[in-house]
C-alpha cells in the first residue's frame, strides 16, 4: 500500500513581537523560518534577553498567543 500525503489548508499567520508592543528590529542575524512559526536570532546579545510573544492568527476563527522567555547567559 502507498503512503499518503496530508497538508493543512487552514489559512494561518504567525506574527512575533515583544511582550511590551515593540517590534523585533528586521536585523541579518533575526531569521523567521518555516512560515515564521520559528524565530531564530544568531549572535545572540543581551539586549535580546526579555519576553516575547508569538501570535497565531486564523482567519475567520480567531487568535491564540504564546508568550516565550529567553534568557541570554554569557
């Protein structure tokens, strides 16, 4: 028997920010990957130590938020 492939059709946004309402700064070494599901920052600095926020938005349904912490040792 063959395999099957499934894809998700569901329309979906993914927007990442910083708990206090500021921006992340369009910078080389901040990459958004897999449809920005990912956020990857390189080099990382302290200033990029805090709170940030991913929000998922589906069209026509509604919105789900996920707060992140990350912590920068060194």
């Amino acid at each position: 028997m063959g395999g099957v492939y499934i894809r998700c059709s569901v329309d979906v946004s993914v927007n990442w920010g910083r708990s206090d309402g500021t921006n992340i700064p369009v910078l080389s070494r901040i990459q958004y990957l897999d449809s920005g599901i990912r956020l990857q920052i390189s080099e990382l600095q302290r200033s990029d130590e805090g709170d940030y926020v991913c929000t998922g938005l589906v069209r026509g349904v509604g919105s789900t938020v996920f707060p992140v912490k990350l912590f920068v040792h060194g």
